[in-house]
C-alpha cells in the first residue's frame, strides 16, 4: 500500500474511533448506557497503526480500555453500541457491558477488565495457531499498569519459550486510574527494557504517530510471521478523559492542566492529518457520523433481553 | 459523643484513629491515596499519616499480599485495600494457602495480624467480574475471619477489632452500604468480630440478613408487619466464625427460618446456616428453612437481567409469608425515580 492511502486508512479509522468515543461521552449522562465506560480519545493512534498492520484471520485481545482496539480490528459497530445500551442485539447480548467485548469473526477475540488476566489467554491464542500450523499474529493490548502484574511477566516467558506468534502491545499513558507512574514503577526503568529482559525483542515509539505505530508493529508482526517469535511494542500517548466514565477530570488534581493540554496538543488525528493534507477529511467525517448516527439509532431500537434465554445453556446447572 | 457518619467516613474514622494510635498499623491499596480515596474512605489519611505508612501500590495484588503477610508476621499491622473483591482474587495464594495457615503450620511461633478490605459491587452494570460477592469462599478457609459490617458504627468497631486482632480478618463491604449513614460514636470502640445482632425483634419468622441483605430484610419487615407478621431481622455481620447460637435462639422463638444471602444460594453461607440450625434445632422448627439469595451464573450487565438477579424486599416479604403459612402478594417498596441498579438516585455509576 502506498504511503498516502496508509495514512488516509490510519486517518479513517482513528477519526472513527474518536467520534465513537465522542457520541458515547454526550449520550452517556442520559444514563441509558448503565455500565462502566473506558474511553480512549487521545489514543487512537496505537489501536489504528496496530490494527492496520494485520492480516485476516489475525486475532486482537484486550482488557478494560478496549472500544478502539475492537472498531480498529472490525469489531460491528452496532453490535458494540447495543451492548453498552444493554441490549439483546449487543455483542455479548447484555451479558457482559463495555468491558467485555467480542467479535470474533471480526478478529477481536475478547477483552475483559481485570488487569493482566486476558495477557495469557492471547498467548493462549498464539498456541493454538503454532500447533495448528495456522499462519496467525495474536496482538495482546495492554497498559503500562499491566506492566507491574505477575502475569504479564509470566506470559512474555512462555510465549518466548514456546516462540510463539505474539505481539505485546503496551500502551503507556502515564497513569492507572489516578496513580501516576511515579509510585508505581522505579522513575529511570523504561518499560521497553523491562520487556527486553525476558528475551523478547521489543520496539517502541510515540504513540501518537499513527504512521510510526503502524510501521513499527508491520516490522514486528512480519518478524513474528517469519518465526522469530514473540514481539513487545511500547507506545506512548495520552488518555484525554476521566479513567472511567464520560468526563474530563483534570480538577481532581492528579495531573497539571499543563501535562494535559500539552498532550492535547499532539492530538494523533490532528499531527496526521498535518502531514498528510487529508482533502477528504469532511466527506469521511460525514460518512462517520451517518454510520454512528444509524449504529446508536440500531441500539436504542433493540430489544432488551429477557432473562431465560441464556442461563441454561451458558452455566452447567443442576 | 455520637454523630451522623457515612460508612465510608466511619471506615475512614477507624483507620485514621488505628494509624494514630499504633505506628505499626499501615494501609495500602490500588488508589488509596488518590482523590477519590477507595469510595472515601482513605481520604486524608496519607497527609496525616505519612507516605511511608499509607500508600499506593502498584498494579501488583498478588504480590503486595504476601508482602502484606510479610510485614505483618515481622510487626506490622497492614490494612490492605481492594476497590473490589473480584480484583483482590489475583491473591488468592497468598491468602488461602499463606496467610490463612500461616499460624497453624508454624505451631504459632509466627502468626499474620492482618486486615483485608474488599469491596463488593452492585449496580450500574458492574456485571460478571465487578459485582461478586465472595465470603463463600473465604469461609471456607479454616484460620480466616470473615465479616460483613452493614452499619457505619459496626464497620467502624469491627474494623477496629479487626486491626487489632491477632488473625487475619477479611472484611466485605457492600458498595451500596456506602451510600447509608448511621450514629457513629467519635471516640475509639470496638464490635466484636464473632457476633450477630439482632436488629428488629420478631415472633413468627427469623430473617437472617448478610449485609446489604439486612437492609432489604428490614424493608420486607416493615412489609410484613403491614400484612400481620411479625419477623425479627438477624444482622450476620461475622460469616467466620458463625455466631450460631444467636441465630438459633432467635429460630427457636419463632419457629421459622428464613437467609438472604447477599450471593449465590448455591454452596453458600446460607447453606452453613440452615445446615447448622437443623442440626441442633430441628425439633423447634415449625416450617422447612428457606434460602434466599443470587440465582445460579454469574451477574449479567444490562439492567434488563440485573435487574431480576438481586433479591428485592417484596421478593423476600413474600417468601417469608409463605413460610409463615400466610402467603401474600406484597407491592414493590416506594423508590422514587431511583431505577433497580442503583441504591438511589445519587449513585450513576460508572464505578
Ligand atoms: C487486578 C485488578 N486490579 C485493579 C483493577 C482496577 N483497575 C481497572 S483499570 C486500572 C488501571 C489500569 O491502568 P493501565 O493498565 O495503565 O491502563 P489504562 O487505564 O491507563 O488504560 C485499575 C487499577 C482491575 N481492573 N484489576
Ligand atoms: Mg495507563
């Protein structure tokens, strides 16, 4: 693909996944969408360059902070809308929120919200597609928090041991919740190097770039594709809203006004759209918001679900 | 000299007096020090006590667990805090194979003077994994204690007894019961961690309420009381050890028994209960016990099956008045514009 028609893709979809995020935070505090919700406007670019660097058949997992990693995998948007609406027609049929989202045929296998605990289960993944000999890059998403989980560690060493076609991909933000790194991780220890320590090779690069991010992950998933093994990918970049929830949450003062307008400033779509002139821009902002306009239209529409028609079949019961 | 606190702010109360008056007590926990202050109720304690004896940890439970244990059995006394129980599973070794035994296997040469707070969601679409409600489990555990506090005073006096007892207390608290206030004394007391209370005195039928649970059994006894049965409300408050003997002298008053557990009825403490008061009080038993409590998977997301999945007041007023040979339909209890999945209108989730 050329350079162009890459960013324009990359553009497309981080412009999407933004205005998503968007409708979700003004149509939130109607309180019909009664779950939980981790957006991720101001970190588009790592889901986008990622995503934009697999194949079919190629699998995404995730964890709490995952609406960009399933719409830049394919993930239905509607299907995505109805769930946080509670619906029958959402992609767990109400069962599971925004936190836990699937679709598989798309490629995004699962995300769920415990930190750490849907790590393995990519390498799990990454497994099967070895022992079946199917050709397939599992991209596991995390964030830097994860980072400080036993899991995380103990998954890296075994898909190195097993080399397995893994792609760890941290999303570094500076912050869990309200935590900054600072009283979470030794303050000169880079997250890469960490990562590197296990045998694993790694890439990194600023997360706010989409281009560099989908260059970046295209090297490492090809390596992993000619049986080099495992790959770790850290990202930097910027979480714009409240940790959880629809609002912005700078007056809670855990980070200066300062840090976070400088981020803003490197709005991802916007150092994009910069380098590449973007002439369509208003034609698929437009297309954007019909589709958005037509998902969330969907969800308020569909039924909610009706108690018996999973239990039995879903839990083995007496 | 008593006043009108929250349960966050009574919790807050008795770390903040523990901390002040043993330098060995330390609290720790995911955001323990950040603005919102695990629902508030570690809010202000580092400025007063120091960032050495109240902090953050990092995203680390399973480890900081054992560290937990690790302090303890060398002199500290930690608190260590989980914004919710589903989080504090990473832990699970640490605490059932470690922590729980660890007075036992050492003959008592070494023991683990801990406290872990975990907190059980409801509501707002916490579903499968931020809503569990898991003192099944941990009761299970010979060398644990286990309790449930549901008022502001007692979650104050037992957690203060807890910090100060020589086991290692696990201590549940039902998000919602943050949202309740209650007289709470100021000075420095304790509740015992072994004992039940008898919150509404009753002669038909003996309701055994764990945690936010006795609310709602307080509620269908108001019901009741309209429909001409009397029930006496039991707060459970310690799941480990069980305070049988309140529960049975109260079952061999009435007659009748009725547990609304705030979990799975399935392997649950409401099986203890009812397999303990037919063991010893079968012979005053007037009617079959009744078990009541969440259906069999695991908690759906959207409100439309929430919704169906909590007990509610009239649910239990009308299981009681069956057992009671007087069945009757009750009307729902009055809740304003508060929707189901929230305990009132000020909750709004997300967390
Ligand atoms: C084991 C566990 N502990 C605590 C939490 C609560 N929690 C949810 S998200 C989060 C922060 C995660 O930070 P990070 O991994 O950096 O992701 P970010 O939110 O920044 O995208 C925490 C502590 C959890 N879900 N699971
Ligand atoms: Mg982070």
């Amino acid at each position: 693909m050329d350079q162009s028609a890459l960013r324009q893709d990359l553009l497309r979809s981080m412009l999407r996944i933004r205005m998503v995020e968007e409708a979700v935070a003004d149509l939130y505090p109607e309180q019909e969408m009664r779950c939980p919700v981790h957006l991720s406007i101001g970190q588009e670019a790592p889901a986008a360059g990622v995503c934009s660097a697999l194949a079919n058949g190629d699998q995404v997992v995730s964890g709490h902070r995952s609406h960009a990693h399933y719409l830049a995998r394919g993930g239905d948007l509607a299907r995505m809308l109805a769930e946080f609406y509670g619906k029958a027609t959402g992609c767990t049929g109400g069962l599971g929120g925004s936190m836990h989202l699937t679709d598989p045929e798309a490629g995004f296998l699962a995300a769920t919200p415990i930190v750490g605990s849907s790590i393995p289960v990519g390498v799990g993944a990454a497994l099967t597609a070895r022992n079946r000999g199917e050709d397939r890059v599992v991209v596991v998403f995390l964030g830097d928090g994860a980072m400080e989980t036993g899991i995380l560690h103990e998954s890296i060493n075994f898909a190195v041991v097993h080399r397995l076609p893994v792609m760890f991909c941290c999303e570094n933000n500076l912050y869990s919740v309200y935590s900054p790194m600072s009283v979470r991780q030794p303050p000169d220890r880079s997250i890469v190097e960490v990562a590197a320590g296990h045998g694993i090779r790694t890439w990194s690069g600023d997360g706010n770039d989409a281009e560099e991010v989908a260059g970046l992950a295209e090297d490492a998933v090809q390596a992993i594709r000619l049986g080099s093994g495992p790959a770790f990918l850290e990202f930097s970049t910027y979480r714009w809203r409240e940790h959880c929830g629809p609002y912005y949450d700078n007056d809670l003062g855990y980070r200066t006004q300062e840090e976070f307008e400088s981020w803003r400033d490197s709005d991802p779509i916007e150092i994009l759209a910069r380098r590449e002139g973007w002439p369509d821009r208003e034609q698929v902002a437009l297309d954007i918001a019909e589709e958005i306009r037509a998902a969330v239209e969907f969800a308020r529409s569909s039924p909610f679900p009706v108690s018996d028609s999973m239990r039995s079949t879903l839990v083995p019961s007496s | 000299m008593e006043r009108m606190l929250g349960y966050g702010q009574a919790i807050r109360e008795a770390l903040d007096q523990a901390l002040a008056d043993d330098p060995d007590v330390i609290v720790m926990g995911l955001g323990v020090p950040d603005p919102k202050g695990v629902f508030g109720s570690t809010i202000g304690l580092q400025e007063r006590h120091g960032v050495e004896r109240v902090f953050d940890i990092p995203l680390s439970e399973n480890a900081v667990t054992g560290i937990a244990l690790g302090s303890a059995t060398t002199g500290l006394r930690p608190v260590l805090v989980h914004q919710r129980v589903d989080f504090a599973l990473v832990s699970f070794e640490q605490i059932v194979n470690q922590i729980a035994k660890w007075r036992f296997m050492f003959d008592g040469r070494l023991s683990a003077p801990l406290v872990i707070r975990m907190v059980v969601g409801r509501g707002w679409g916490q579903g499968p994994q931020h809503s569990q409600s898991l003192q099944a489990l941990f009761a299970h555990v010979p060398g644990l204690r286990v309790i449930m506090p549901t008022t502001p005073s007692d979650a104050k006096g037992m957690l203060t007894a807890a910090i100060e007892s020589d086991d290692p207390v696990i201590c549940l608290e039902h998000r919602w019961l943050y949202n309740i206030e209650d007289l709470v004394p100021q000075e420095r007391y304790r509740v015992p961690l072994d004992r039940a209370r008898v919150v509404r005195s009753g002669t038909d039928v003996t309701l055994v309420g764990v945690s936010y649970m006795t609310l709602e059994c307080l509620t269908a006894a108001e019901m009741l009381a309209d429909a001409g049965v009397s029930a006496e409300v039991v707060d459970l408050r310690s799941i480990r050890p069980l305070d049988i003997d309140t529960i049975r002298e109260s079952v061999e008053r009435t007659g009748r028994l009725v547990v609304v557990d705030n979990a799975h009825v399935v392997g649950g403490v409401s099986a203890e209960i009812t397999a303990a008061v037919l063991e010893r009080s079968f012979a005053s038993l007037l009617a079959s016990p009744v078990r009541m409590g969440f259906p069999d998977h695991p908690t759906p997301t959207s409100p439309a099956l929430a919704d169906g999945y909590y007990p509610l007041p009239e649910d239990i007023a009308a299981r009681t008045a069956a057992v009671v040979g007087r069945p009757a339909a009750f009307t729902p209890a009055e809740r304003g514009e508060r929707r189901l999945d929230q305990p009132d209108t000020s909750y709004q989730g997300p967390f």
